[in-house]
C-alpha cells in the first residue's frame, strides 16, 4: 500500500507536524490548553487529513510509534508552557498496545516532563471491547499522574454507561451537539444535562467546535467551563503559540 509507505517514510523524515488548538476558558479570553493535532503535508498531494491517514496508521500498527512521537513533541511544548494542559489523542490501538502505560510514562520522563500536564483524550471506542482490561489501563494512567478526557462525548451507544464506569477528568461535548445550537431543537437542553451531569461528578466540561459567538453564549449560560473551536483559534504551529497566548484577541 502507497499510503503506508509514504507514511512510514514521513515520519521517518520528519515530514509530519504536531499543531496545536487552544482551549479557552469561558468568555474565550484565556488560552487555558491546547490540544495537539496531526498535521501531514504530502509533497505531492498537499495537506493529507488526518482523517484519512489515521486509519491506515492503525491498520499497519504505525499509528503506536506515531502516537508516541507526538507525544513527544507536546512533551516539549508543555516543558515550555508549564501554564498549560497539552492535550494528545490516543487511538485504541495504541491503547491496547504491549506496554502502553509504562512506555507513555517513559516518554515523559525522558522529556522531563510533568505527566499532570498531559491530558490524554480517548473515545468510547478505548473502552468499548475488553471494559476489565481497559478499566486496569485507565487506572494505571490516572496512577502515573495523567489526566484522561472523553472525547466526542455523545455520538458513542453509551457514553452515560462508561462515564459511570471509568474515572475520567473531563468530557468533551461532541461538535455536533454546538453545531446544533443553532438550529434550535433540543440541543440547549442536552447540552445543559452533559454539563450538570459531568459538574456532579466533579468533572471539567469542554464543548468543541464552537464557531460562533452566539454559540459561546449559549454555552457560557449552560455552565461549560472550556471552549474550543475555529472562533478562537485552528490549530497552529508550535512557533506561533507565544504570539497565541501574547495576542489576547482569539476571535478569527
Ligand atoms: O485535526 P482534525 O480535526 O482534522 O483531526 C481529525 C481527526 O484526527 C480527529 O478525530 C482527531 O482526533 C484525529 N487526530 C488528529 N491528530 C491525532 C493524533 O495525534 N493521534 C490520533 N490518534 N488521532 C489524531
Ligand atoms: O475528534 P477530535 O475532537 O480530536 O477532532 C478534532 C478535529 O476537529 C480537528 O480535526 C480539528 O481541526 C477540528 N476542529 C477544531 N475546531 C473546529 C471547529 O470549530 N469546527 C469544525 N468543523 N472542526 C473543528
Ligand atoms: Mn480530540
Ligand atoms: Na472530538
């Protein structure tokens, strides 16, 4: 397979970039975190999504030695911004992977590092298969200092159902849902139910995708605490994140 090769070869060469997408707190005018993206320019395709080059990665296994690179790289930028929480997803591959905790944990200290810093953000999909194995590697990156937030919360089959079950520090509201606020229906009132649920269980509530103001303020009068989204900033090389956090204006 091209793709897999090429990938192989890119990250070898260092062709592939981690980018970085702040977190704002509520009215959007503190960058309280950020969460690291792949980003692959292809010499001769142009941007390659990571939407279509993650897949392959986890088909070929690569997607464990990618993860842990990344890793790496917002190991640095958060030795850089000890002010910050650097979010980095995590494929369930590269959960399930041989290892896993302690070689994350590895990472980190190599890059001294402060693994309280690291917010490891999974989907249901990590929990979903094998609960009693996934609920062991949970605990072992809660107990190594890590912080875990469940991304895309709402689009899975139980989201409620794992929330109950695993110990998690914050929820990510899925895009879909702040799209929706627009459009009326009952988005505010799920929206407001995720974020009381998640308050009472002591958890930290993102909403994601936010693009407009009015979709700010309807999150703002729901009680979300962080926002994130093309309102404020996409994401960005790590050489812009000093003129990111000086700027103080995050609209556009
Ligand atoms: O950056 P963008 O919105 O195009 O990302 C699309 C998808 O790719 C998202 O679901 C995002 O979580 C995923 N993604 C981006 N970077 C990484 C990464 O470093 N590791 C993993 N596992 N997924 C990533
Ligand atoms: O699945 P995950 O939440 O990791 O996906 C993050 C993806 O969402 C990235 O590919 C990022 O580029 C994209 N993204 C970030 N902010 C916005 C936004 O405001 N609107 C849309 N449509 N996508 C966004
Ligand atoms: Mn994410
Ligand atoms: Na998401």
């Amino acid at each position: 397979q091209l793709m897999a090769s090429e990938l192989r070869q890119a990250l070898q060469q260092e062709k592939l970039q981690v980018y970085y997408q702040p977190l704002m707190n509520i009215d959007g005018s503190r960058v309280m975190g950020l969460e690291a993206l792949l980003r692959w320019h292809h010499p001769g395709k142009g941007f390659v999504p990571p939407a279509e080059f993650i897949p392959i990665a986890e088909e070929t296994g690569q997607i464990v030695q990618l993860g842990e690179w990344v890793l790496r790289e917002a190991c640095r930028v958060a030795r850089q911004w000890p002010q910050l929480s650097i979010a980095v997803n995590v494929s369930p591959i590269q959960f399930r992977s041989a290892g896993f905790v302690e070689r994350i944990s590895e990472i980190v200290r190599s890059e001294q590092a402060d693994s309280q810093q690291i917010e490891l953000e999974i989907t249901e999909g990590v929990l979903m298969d094998d609960t009693q194995e996934a609920k062991v590697i949970i605990d072992g990156l809660r107990a190594a200092g890590f912080r875990i937030a469940l991304d895309d919360f709402g689009t899975g089959y139980s989201s409620l159902n794992y929330l109950s079950h695993f110990p998690v520090d914050k929820i990510k509201i899925d895009r879909s849902f702040i799209q929706s606020l627009d459009s009326g229906e009952n988005a505010t009132a799920i929206i407001e139910s995720v974020v009381k649920l998640g308050h009472a269980m002591g958890l930290t509530v993102t909403a994601e995708g936010v693009e407009t103001s009015s979709q700010m303020s309807a999150l703002a009068e729901a009680g979300c605490n962080q926002l994130q989204g093309y309102l404020f900033s996409e994401a960005i090389p790590p050489d812009r994140i000093a003129s990111l956090l000086s700027s103080g204006d995050y609209s556009g």
